[in-house]
C-alpha cells in the first residue's frame, strides 16, 4: 500500500508547489500594476496641483515624474525622496521659459517645505529681450557663447556715442546678482575722435549687477550663469520650497 501512496503524495507536493509559485507571480503583477496605477495617479494629481498654484499669468504644461523605489511606501512615509519636474513651454509674466528641477524630501501634508532643491532656468535670446532687466540697459541683447552683446549709447566728453558692447555675466559670492562687466567695444556712430579702447576703459567703469533674487523664490540662488548661442541658463538650488500659494510666489531680493 505504501508503495502505490508514495507517487501520489509527491504529485500532490508538486502541484502545491506549483499553486503556491502561481499564486506568488499573479501577487507579484498585481503589486507591479498597484505601484504603477499609484505613481501614475500620484503624477498626475500633482501635475493639476501645481498647475493650479502657477501665479496668476503663468501658463504652459508641467510633467512630473517620482522617481525612487515605490510610491506606495514612500506615501505611507508622508513624503516623497526624489520628485523631478520639468517644461518646455511655461510662460511666467509673458516671458517663455524651459526649466527641469529635483526636489527632494517633498512632503504630503499641505504647507510643508521641501527638502533641497537644484533647477536649472533656461531663457531664449528673444524671451530675454522682453524682460525688464534688459529694457532697462536701453536695448537689445545677443547672446553668444559666454559672452552677452549689446547696443549702449554715453555720453564722453559732451558727444553721445554709440557703442556695440561685448560683456561677461559673472555671478556674486551670494548668487543673488549677476555683474555685467564690458570685456570689449565698437564705436558704431560716426565722426568719433575716441578710440575703441578709450571707450572701453570707460565703460569697465560702468559696469552694473542684475538682481537674479527679483526673479526666483524666495530664498533660491543662482549656482552658475551659462550664456550659450542665443539663450541663458541659470543654475539654481534652494534649501527648501515651502508648498503654499504665497510661499511659491513670493520672490526674493538683493537687499
């Protein structure tokens, strides 16, 4: 009798092995397709949330992307470890700009403040026209790589001259102001007696600082300035975003 129970329990063994090993992979794709469903929601959620709490003018589409192991657990554990965010067609008070920005340690609960932030601004050539900080150097700006070029008109010696500027943006110990230092010049209007260099000695007098604070929340720096062929790029970090209406409108200052 023994000899014919033996096979039967070994197949009886075998087929709980082989319930027990289905039942763990479809727990396993059901865990996968929950994680899944979760960060999808969770991205999407906050995709709507931060649009709604743009300022007021601010338009464009913002992704959102968690990244780290398990959404689910990092819920449970009221915050988020690592959050990227990310535009190509936002425009902030008429001005189109790209941006990317990692956040980490970014809670759940309803005004809390983040961990440290690192964001990167990037401004075309033509969006740079249209700020203020360019308006009132009188005109327009070229960007070429590592340097910025402008029309500048002073007066030298009771007659107005008309240069073409070449300058260097260079950053303060503080990463709140940006120096514009002229590393070169062109007399552009005629019947000048001054040389190019005289006018240029002059103008490394009238160099002047740009208040990046004016522009970025409060508290955030600028890291590194990056002028390429037609558009600038900031370098940014914050200790922390608080994540409030007023907390991510208000911007800073250089005073």
């Amino acid at each position: 009798m023994a000899l014919v129970d033996g096979p039967k329990r070994r197949r009886g063994g075998r087929t709980a092995l082989i319930v027990i090993a289905v039942l763990l992979i479809v727990l396993v794709v059901l865990a996968v397709a929950a994680e899944f469903a979760a960060r999808s929601y969770a991205e999407g959620r906050a995709e709507k949330e931060i649009e709604s709490s743009l300022p007021s003018g601010t338009t464009g589409r913002v992704g959102v992307d968690i990244r780290g192991f398990s959404v689910i657990l990092q819920a449970l554990g009221g915050s988020l470890d690592d959050v990227h965010l990310s535009s190509e067609d936002l425009v902030v008070s008429g001005v189109p700009l790209a941006f990317t920005a990692d956040l980490t340690q970014v809670p759940l609960q309803s005004g809390a403040t983040t961990g440290p932030v690192d964001a990167t601004l990037t401004v075309s050539q033509e969006a740079l026209n249209t700020t203020k900080a360019v308006t009132d150097i009188g005109g327009r700006v070229t960007l070429k790589p590592g340097d910025v070029v402008f029309d500048k008109t002073v007066k030298v010696l009771g007659l107005d001259l008309t240069a073409a500027v070449t300058a260097k943006p260079s950053l303060a110990a503080d990463g709140k102001t940006i120096r514009i230092t002229p590393t070169d010049a062109a007399i552009s209007s005629s019947n000048s007696a001054i040389s190019g260099a005289a006018l240029l000695t002059y103008l490394k007098t009238l160099s002047f600082d740009v208040c990046a604070a004016d522009y970025l929340p409060q508290g955030a720096t600028v890291s590194r300035v990056t002028v390429a062929d037609g558009s600038l790029a900031l370098d940014l970090r914050s200790p922390g975003l608080p994540l409030t209406s007023a907390g991510l409108t208000e911007t800073g200052s250089c005073s």
